[in-house]
C-alpha cells in the first residue's frame, strides 16, 4: 500500500504521505484499488494459502476498500480454508468499527506497528501515535475479536536505553500478543533520519548495547512463552507467520502493487515502485514490473539455505534433498565445514541450523551462500 498518514524520518519504503484533502486522498485511495483489480485479473487465478496486506498503512484505506481487495483475490483464485489472512495497522489508523469490519469480513490476523512503547522515542522516529494509543488500538482489537494479533517493535534506537528496551518487552510480555517482530533500526541513506546520524544530531546505541538489546528479547521472550522461530520472530505456540514462512522456505508467492516482489518458477520480479507510474501501466496493460531474472539452479539452492537459516529449525536436511536432487553437503560441503569450524553453524538428526553464536553473525553465515 503505496500511502502513509506522514512519512517517517527512517523510512526508505516506497510509500508517500496523503493528501490532507480527504477527498484528494479517496480519490488516490480508490484509484489505487482499481488498478489493484486490473493486476490481478490480469494474473494467473490461483488459491491463496495468505494473504498480506503490507507495506505503507494499508488500514488507511478504511475497511470497504480493504474489503472489496479481498473479495477481489477471493473471487480471483480463492482461499483455502486455513488461509492466514493479515493486515498491517498503524494505532492511529485504527478505529472499533474498522476493526470490526475487517474481523467481520475474514481478516484473521493484525499486525499492529507500535515500534515502542515510549513517546520521546516515538517521537525520534517521527510516528504519529503515542504509546498510549497503541495500547489502546491492541485493545481495540482484542475487543474486535482479532485473537492473533503480531505486534511490531523497534530497537537500536538512538535515546533508547537499554532499560528502555527491557521496559517495553515487559510490557508487551504483559500485553500479551500472540507474536511479536523485532526491526533492528537501519539507518538508510537519503533518509532525515540518516542525515541527523551524519550531523551528529542524533546518535545511535554502542554495538554491544545493540547486541544486549537483542539478547535480552531472546532471553526474556522465551522465557515468557514465547518461542524464538525466526531471527527476528517470536510466536506463541502455532502462531508463527504463515506467510513469512513461504518466504522463509523459498517458496512461491505472487505480489501485487507498487514495489511488490513475486516468485514464480524460476522468474523473480519486481514491479515499478513509484505508485502513479504502476498505477498507469496496470491500467493500460496489467502488468508493471520495473525489474525481474530468472535464477539458475545453483542460485535456488544457495537461497534456500541461506533464506532457511533465519528460521531456528533450520534447513531440514530432507525437504532440501527433495527439492534440489541432494542434501546441502553435495554443494556446500566446504562452506559448512568451515561454518561448523567458527562455531556458527551446526548439523542435527534433521537440519542444518545456526548456533547461539551463529545467530548473533547471521549475517556472515548468510554471506557464505551469496
Ligand atoms: S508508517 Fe511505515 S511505511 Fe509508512 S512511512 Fe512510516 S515506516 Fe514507512
């Protein structure tokens, strides 16, 4: 979703800020679900095992556009029964009656941007909620009937303490969400927020407080149930993402929208991220895709691993051997030798995984299959 209430001063997503002229933005709002329309007829029908709306503020769209978009993929190709069906919310776009709707109309899944729970570093990011709105919105949807919700939260933070960030994992161990992602801030070059960084303005946490920051989510997540799956992910029991896993496992999927990436076959593309100029080209002839290659198979095979190893379980030795004629050892046999050597990486029953210490250099170990 190409709009946003404001722009952050971090963010390098292909997204602008609304209109303030509320007619102007229905206007932008309902051109951009036509041509959502137009991209998907124009694509091959098939059932959807989830369905994200992501990227921007989709639930500024409000829920009869919201609706209308999924009736649209539902009457396309369908929806298994068990489909994971999510939409990414800000706070301050949320209100009882849209949560309502969506819950009402099939969405079974929220995942809520609070970032942090403490205004002065919201207000570093430069987003538009307080920290007691997005207590508020959690509510709101817990009373809307959302019963799995995915919250959003932020560390490495320039003015965030340490303790800072251990006060708000608590509290959203009290919340009580049934997942939970962590964004490590990246400073993005051409952001405000990169050119506050270079002048000095704004100054980020130490390396080892960044690394404390994130070994203290996985020791105090955990402990409170919740399940480290992901790098990054945290789940409650049977609530990890189902859709972040076709990602996770190199699977298929089919994007739609400015900016969107697909995968299918072999072929990769992306399409054109500046929202008229995708808006007018899926108009004209259903399709806008600015980039795209088809990978060999040597290129699936390092993906999938290096993909694979963001998940804790790791790369399951069997479905890989399936997939690609032979276990990772018949391509990478050097490279895991050497990753199992430093400590990094290690071989159960089942999988190839990182260790404790690989996770804190996964990055390094994902280098090895690039
Ligand atoms: S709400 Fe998200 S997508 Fe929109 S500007 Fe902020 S960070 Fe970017």
């Amino acid at each position: 979703m190409p709009f946003c209430a404001r722009r952050c001063n971090y963010c390098d997503f292909a997204t602008s800020a609304l209109p303030a002229d509320r007619a102007a933005a229905a206007g932008l709002m309902d051109a951009y679900v036509d041509a959502f329309e137009a991209e998907l007829a124009a694509s091959p029908p098939r059932p959807a095992r989830s369905v994200y709306f992501g990227g921007g503020t989709p639930s500024q769209l409000g829920a009869r556009r919201l609706l209308r978009l999924l009736a649209a993929i539902a009457g396309h190709g369908g929806l298994l029964p068990e489909a994971e069906i999510t939409v990414e919310a800000n706070p301050t776009s949320v209100e009882a009656d849209l949560l309502e709707a969506l819950r009402a109309g099939g969405f079974n899944r929220l995942s809520l941007g609070l970032q942090s729970l403490r205004d002065e570093l919201l207000t570093v990011l430069t987003r538009t909620h307080t920290a007691a709105e997005a207590l508020a919105a959690f509510g709101l949807a817990r009373a809307a009937g959302f019963d799995n919700i995915s919250v959003d939260l932020m560390f490495n933070l320039p003015r965030q303490r340490f303790t800072d960030w251990c006060d708000d994992l608590q509290r959203i161990i009290q919340l009580g969400p049934e997942h939970v992602s962590l964004y490590e801030l990246s400073v993005e070059a051409g952001t405000p927020l990169a050119a506050d960084v270079a002048a000095g303005r704004l100054l980020l946490p130490d390396e080892e407080v960044d690394a404390a920051m994130y070994e203290a989510a996985r020791e105090l997540l955990p402990a409170a149930g919740w399940e480290h799956y992901e790098i990054s992910n945290f789940a409650r029991p049977g609530r990890s993402s189902a859709h972040n896993a076709v990602y996770w496992r190199n699977e298929e999927y089919r994007g739609y929208g400015p900016g969107a990436a697909s995968y299918v076959g072999r072929r990769r593309w992306t399409n054109e991220p500046r929202a008229e100029l995708w808006r007018q080209a899926v108009t004209a002839g259903g399709a806008a895709v600015s980039e795209e290659e088809t990978r060999s198979e040597d290129e699936e095979r390092r993906e999938t691993m290096y993909l694979g190893l963001r998940q804790l379980a790791g790369v399951d030795v069997a479905a890989y051997t399936a997939r690609h004629g032979g276990p990772p050892e018949a391509w990478f046999g050097t490279e895991l030798a050497r990753l199992v050597e430093v400590g990094w990486l290690e071989r159960t029953p089942r999988a190839w995984r990182l260790t404790a210490d690989g996770l804190l250099w996964s990055n390094r170990v994902f280098m090895e299959f690039l």
